[in-house]
C-alpha cells in the first residue's frame, strides 16, 4: 500500500507512503490515491480531507521506471479539484514536478518553513503541462514564468507569494489546527456548494486545456531531449546540452 489512511473527527487524511521511492508519482500510487478520496467523496463522516506524506519528500514527481498515464494523472488531479469535500495539502520537506501538482489541485495548502519546492521539469528535457492545468489559474503569472523557466529551488515563503501555498509556518499542524476545526464547523452542503464557486475557474481549465496538454506532454517524453535529460538525471550526470 503506499496511501497511509486514517481519520480524526471528521478529517480524513491520506498520506503518501512510500518514503522509500521519495513518494514519486507511480502507477500504482496515483491508481490508490484516486480510489481513496472517491471513497472520501462518498463517506458522509468525511468532512475534509487532508493530503499529507511520510518521510522527509512529499513527493519527487513522476517516478521515471513505473510512471501514471498522462490521463490518469490528469484524472487525479481533477479528482481533488472536483471533491465535494475540502482537501487541504500538509507539507512537511520537498516537493518537485508533479508533486507540485497535486499541492496545485488542494483547496489550501500549507507547509513548514522550511520546506522547499522546484519545477525541475525544464532541466529534464520536459515541461510543467500537465500540472499547469490547477497551478496556472492560481498562480502569480510573473512567478510561474521565472519558476517554471528556471527550476530553480524555492522556499515556502516564495510560494505563499507566488500562490502555490495558502500559508507557511515552522510548525504547520498548529498553524493548520484553527483551519481544520473551521472546516469542521461547515455544513457538508455549504462546504461542496462553496467550494464549486471557488473551484469553477480551475475546472474551466480542465474542461478546455486537458487534451491539448496532454498531448503535448506525451510528444515531450517521447522526445530525443526528455530521454537524454532522463538518462542524465538517473546517471547523476549534467545532461548533453548544460553549458
């Protein structure tokens, strides 16, 4: 299993749990996180969800050897976009590529200050499309650019200014502590019906971008650059074009 799963006074939280691999985005991950917030979405208890992680890496990104389908991906990410129930991301260490995305998808997301977040798909051969489809309607359109351009490393501060993260604190279970109990004074009907205004634009972004962006990504990968850059990261080596 590599979605850890447990529940306290209505908030259900579903932790990635594959420390080991650095929780990266395999097949088999995306299948079982999917399946656990549609059992969410149909539990009447579940008031919320958070989505949390083990070990020091919420999530590395896809995992190369094992990793989803495009549309499986896009599936998952609309799967949290679309919840009739809050899903709030904990993050506690690193974040990278498609990590970024499911942060991207949650209602609210909050991390340590001390946890740190790259876009590395540029130096990969690749590009952030995908996950563009819940990162760039919130987003700050100047951030994107340079982080998606540069795949520099940045740190929670950063992401709170560049919209990626709601909030940002050295310990970020008492700082999520008034938010979850907040949540838990909703109605299940006020939650859902909030949520889809808020939501709206993001799904929009779907409905008309998730072909094109798919497309797009699978000719990447396919692509002479993506199998040198991949190659190159799985050699620990400077792939061919770095000057």
């Amino acid at each position: 299993m590599s979605v850890a799963t447990s529940s306290d006074r209505g908030v259900t939280t579903l932790a990635l749990d594959n420390p080991g691999n650095r929780n990266a985005l395999s097949a088999a991950l995306v299948t079982e996180l999917a399946e656990a917030l549609e059992a969410c979405a149909e539990d009447p208890s579940v008031r919320a969800v958070v989505l949390t992680h083990t070990g020091s890496t919420f999530s590395s990104g896809a995992d190369l050897k094992a990793p989803p389908s495009p549309y499986a991906f896009v599936a998952l990410l609309r799967r949290i976009v679309a919840l009739p129930k809050p899903v709030v991301a904990r993050v506690a260490g690193h974040v990278r590529a498609g990590g970024l995305g499911l942060v991207g998808a949650c209602d609210i997301a909050a991390a340590t200050s001390a946890s740190d977040f790259a876009f590395t798909e540029v130096r990969l051969g690749v590009a952030p499309a995908v996950i563009s489809l819940p990162l760039l309607p919130r987003m700050e359109p100047r951030a994107a650019e340079r982080l998606y351009l540069t795949g520099e490393r940045f740190g929670a501060a950063e992401a709170v200014r560049s919209g990626l993260l709601t909030l940002a604190a050295d310990d970020v279970d008492t700082a999520l502590a008034p938010l979850l109990d907040a949540l838990r004074k909703g109605s299940p009907q006020g939650l859902a019906a909030s949520k889809r205004l808020v939501a709206a634009r993001v799904l929009e972004t779907f409905d008309r971008d998730a072909e094109d962006l798919v497309q797009r990504s699978a000719t990447l990968f396919a692509s002479a650059e993506a199998r040198e850059g991949m190659t190159a990261f799985l050699e620990r080596r400077d792939p061919a074009w770095v000057l």
